[in-house]
C-alpha cells in the first residue's frame, strides 16, 4: 500500500461535515506539522476620493463618530482574511480508506487595506498631511489587531488533539475530516482579532480625536 498525496485549499468559514475516526485506520505516525503566515500587504493610498465616494464608503462601513449627513475627509479600510491548507495523505486498507493529515498551513492577514483621502487637499498641504497621519493610526490598528493575536493561532493549532488518521470515503471527506476542526478553532480568534480592531478604530473615530485633527491646521 502506499500513501497518495492531496493538498486541499479552502477559504475560512465554509462549513464541511464531520467524520468519525473508524479503529481500522491505524493512529500512528508522525504529528502533523503546523505553520502560521501572516499576509501583510502595503497600504494603497488613494489622493483622488471625492466627497460623493468617501460618504458612500463611510455608510457602508458605518464610521463612527459621523453625525448624520457628515462625510470624513479620509477612511481607510481594512479587511481580514483567513485561509487554511490542509495536505493529507491517503492509503486504501481493504475497503476503507484511511487519510492522514500531514499538515495545515494557516495564512492570515490583511486582504485589503486601502487609504482614502479628499480630493480636495492638494499634495504638501497642512489638510492632507493631518488626515494621512490619522488615518495611518488607523492602518496601525489594523495590523496591530494581527500582531496581538498571532502567538494564539500556532497555540491553539498545537492542542487542538485532530486525530492523526480518519476512515473516509473519498478526498472530499478528507478534506472535510480536517477542515472542520480546524475552522472552529480558529473562529474564535479570527472573530477577535476583527473585534480588537473595530474596538481601536472606535477609539480613533471619537468626536475628541475628530477634534484634534482639526486643530493642526488654520483652515479646513
């Protein structure tokens, strides 16, 4: 008998069936290996939003600290992703097949994270020289939400006790025989790692941080 390889990609949160482990498959063999990558792309600074764009963008992400009919004079926006690739390996043992994980690789990170700024603020100027500076808070807070996380993805891929081999039908269930766990435990931290920056960004968008901006510059 020999082992056959397959590598399964999938994106975070689609939902796989569970599969129960049958006592032909024999449990021995080596620990599967775990590895973290963390996607961290350069900002993308955009110098010619106007006023109708930035107040569309604004309501989509519900901005904090806008009164009604208000339109920042810059966003940045931020979006997380989270992909898991399994690498199993299989062997037919008479009429099961038994898959082994071999190993799981985590890439998390930033998908998308873009800075806007009104059109109206020229190159050099004291106006967009401020928003920049408050918004690159803002694309700080983002990746720091990662950075504050990372240590408790590895850790909890270390216990999160899959079993070494399951009886499966087909790839399809191999895959899902792995996916599944995995996805839910790393849910948690992927939700908290959005929370952690939503919570900062928060903080960045107060009426009294709107404020001192504003005070860097004679006119507005």
């Amino acid at each position: 008998m020999a082992w056959r390889r397959f590598v399964f990609v999938v994106v975070f949160a689609t939902a796989l069936p569970a599969i129960a482990q049958a006592a032909i498959c024999s449990d021995n063999g080596p620990a599967p290996r775990f590895d973290v990558a963390v996607k961290d792309p350069p900002v993308t600074y955009d110098y010619n939003a106007d006023t109708a764009i930035l107040a569309k963008i604004a309501g989509e992400n519900a901005v904090p600290g806008l009164g009604k009919g208000q339109t920042p004079f810059g966003l940045t926006v931020g979006r997380y992703d989270l992909e898991i690739i399994v690498d199993t390996d299989t062997v037919r043992t008479g009429t099961v097949t038994c898959a082994r994980l071999r190993a799981a690789h985590v890439v998390i990170g930033l998908k998308q994270l873009d800075v806007l700024v009104d059109r109206r603020f020229t190159a050099g100027s004291c106006q967009r020289n401020s928003v920049v500076a408050h918004e690159r808070q803002h694309v700080d807070v983002f990746r720091e939400a990662i950075r504050y996380y990372e240590p408790q993805i590895e850790q909890a891929l270390i216990a999160s006790r899959l079993p070494k081999t399951i009886a499966v039908a087909d790839r399809n269930e191999a895959r899902a025989a792995y996916l599944t766990p995995l996805s839910d435990t790393l849910k948690p931290i992927f939700d908290a790692i959005n929370g952690r920056a939503r919570d900062g960004n928060t903080r960045l968008d107060a009426p009294a941080s709107y404020a001192e901006v504003f005070t860097h510059c004679a006119t507005w």
